[in-house]
C-alpha cells in the first residue's frame, strides 16, 4: 500500500502564481483534509471531504480551493500564491475502525515556498 | 469551539530521564484525544489515542497518556527518553465520531534529548 502520496515535495512560486498540490490515497478512505503547518502554530485545517462530490472549508480557506471528483484524490488549488502561503502542507485520509472511530494517515507534506 | 493547548514549545530532557509532555482540552463533552509525533522532514504519525473505556492509554515506542475529565488532561509520558524520540509532538482533539468532525491540533512541542 502507498497510503497517502503527496506531490511535489517542495515547490517555489512566485507571488501570483498559481499551482495545485496533488494528493492520492489508495485505502478507498472516505474522508480527506489538508493542513498547513507554520512554526508555531500547529497544523491548521484547510479544506475537507466527507466524500467524493463533497467538501467543505476548514480553519484557513482563504486563497485555496479544493474538488473531490473520485474518492482517490483531493488536489488543493492555490488560486494567486502569496507569501503568507509559504508553508508545508499535509494531505491526511481517514477512515472509520472497527470501533467506528476515525484514523488518521498523513501524507509526508509538501514543502512551499512563495516568493 | 473544540480546542486543545500545549503548554511551553520546547521541552529538554536528558536520555533516560521521564519525559512529560502536557496537554490540556477545552471540550463539555468527553472527546477524542490523540497524540501524534513528527520526525524531522517527515509526516505525522500517530502515537496513541483515547476514544472510550480505559483511561490509561499505551501506544508505540514506549508511550502512554492518561485521560483525565476532571482536570481536562491527556498529558504524554515515557519512563525514560531515548535519543531517538527527538521531534515534535502534537496533542489532537476530535469532538466526535461522526464523519463531519475535525480534527484540531496543538501548537505542538519540540522534544530535545540531551546525552
């Protein structure tokens, strides 16, 4: 299993560019979310997706977009990088135990810089 | 708002000392609790969590966190630390099973392991 693959794994852009951060999980997960991690601030929720066809925004949407077509993949979209973007970013699947509770994998991130 | 602090960003132990890292939840209902640690340049891991039942909870590499309700902890312990347990470490809140609940983070802690 590959789990959780996120693509590229750093990245440098100039302010106003645009780009989509690629993410694909192959455990037929149904939930799916990305994060960004600053120093000091933790991760910080982004976007999620209870399912394909369905997301919803999280703690920091601003500036990012996200569609769910299949259940494998949640690209995340920066619409017109700024530097208040450079960050890593995390791509997490979940799934549902036999206790019914959710499970967490994590993607290895991609790294951003904006410039 | 489901929320969880760590208290202090950087915690130095020496190896084989006990190591305690706090974690405190802001919930009015019992939620579920999670620890997660990060390797340098890595992803996230997860190293135990608390949903129902006991609660002493032992996870990987010699961990354990113990749910508190009346002083709203889950703070994380090992007996004794190993220089390989260097990293970040993030306490998680989730406030419940269901598939529209996020998964809030602290701010997180760095673990230095002295010789």
């Amino acid at each position: 299993n590959a789990g959780v693959t996120q693509t590229p794994k750093f990245q440098v852009l100039k302010t106003g560019q645009s780009m989509t951060l690629q993410c694909a999980q192959d455990m037929n997960h149904e939930y799916m979310s990305w994060y960004r991690q600053d120093p000091g601030m933790g991760l910080r929720l982004i976007h999620y997706s209870v399912g394909a066809g369905i997301t919803d925004q999280g703690e920091v949407p601003n500036g990012y977009n996200v569609s769910r077509s299949t259940t494998e993949d949640f690209p995340l979209r920066l619409l017109s990088a700024a530097p208040s973007q450079t960050s890593v970013y995390f791509c997490a699947s979940s799934y549902r135990d036999r206790q019914g509770y959710y499970g967490y994998t994590f993607g290895s991130g991609t790294r951003l810089t904006v410039v | 708002a489901q929320s969880v602090t760590q208290l202090g960003s950087h915690v130095s132990v020496s190896e084989g000392a006990l190591v305690l890292l706090r974690c405190n939840y802001s919930s009015s209902v019992p939620p579920y609790l999670f620890w997660y640690v990060q390797y340098p340049n890595q992803g996230l891991q997860l190293l135990l969590k608390y949903t129902t039942g006991a609660t002493l909870v032992k996870g990987i590499n010699g961990f354990e966190a113990e749910f508190k309700k009346s002083e709203t902890s889950f703070h994380l312990t090992k007996p004794s630390a190993h220089m390989s347990d260097a990293a970040e470490y993030f306490c998680a809140v989730r406030k419940s099973s269901g598939a529209n609940s996020k998964l809030t983070f602290g701010k997180g802690i760095t673990l230095s392991v002295r010789p």
